[in-house]
C-alpha cells in the first residue's frame, strides 16, 4: 500500500502524515508496532514449523512409499535444512540442448541446395541411421 493510499484509508493528508513522521516520537511508535507484528510472526512461524516436524516424522514413519520415508531421513538428517535449488540433469538426452542467453540469437548453417547431395552423409557413415 502506498502512503498516499494510506492516508485515504485513514482519513489524513499526505502532507499531514509527513508533519507526523517529522515528530520523534511518532518515529517510535511507528518502530515499536512494526517490530510487535514481526515479533507475531515469528512466533507463527515457530509453531507452523514444530507442526511441519510432525507431519514429517508421521510421513517418515508411516508412508507406504519407501521413496517417501527415505526423503524424510534425509530431511531429518539434515536438521531441516532443505537445498533451495533441485536440479535434475537427464544424461540419456541423445541430442543435447543449447541455451540461449537474453538478446543471443542461434545461428543455424544448412548447406545450400546444390552442395546437400556433395557433402557426404555423417549418419550413414557414423552408423546411426
């Protein structure tokens, strides 16, 4: 929300809110509120965080799927340290891939139409056809 937008809702000017701001002691205050809620949700985030632990020990020890449980040790065994980033590299691509940056163009070279019969064919002769 913006403080223009604010203001609004409230029932003041802009000009009215940055006389406040301007005023240490409505600083403060402004701090001291800011800081009760963060403090509420952290103590949230605790709770939300033992419930977490709960359902994993139940996933852990109750799953039918041994994938499952196996991925709840480890979460465990990691002290609920989860790696932020999962990357899964498929290695059976036979063709590869190629990323093309922002702004990169690809450039792709076919021989012209009179040459493709003189060039001798790489997949015949590499015995991948």
């Amino acid at each position: 929300m913006t403080i223009a937008a604010a203001c609004a809702e409230a029932g003041m000017s802009p000009q009215g809110y940055h006389k406040a701001m301007k005023r240490p002691e409505v600083r403060d205050y402004l701090q001291t509120v800011q800081l009760e809620f963060i403090a509420s949700i952290e103590a949230d985030k605790a709770v939300y965080k033992a419930r977490a632990f709960e359902v994993g020990m139940d996933l852990m020890l109750n799953s039918k799927s041994e994938a499952v449980r196996a991925r709840m040790v480890e979460f465990f065994a990691s002290d609920g340290k989860v790696s932020a980033v999962s990357v899964h590299i498929d290695a059976r691509q036979s063709h590869g891939y190629e990323y093309v940056r922002p702004g990169q163009q690809v450039v792709e070279i076919r021989p012209i139409d009179g040459e493709a019969e003189a060039l001798p064919n790489l997949e015949t002769k590499a015995g991948l056809d």
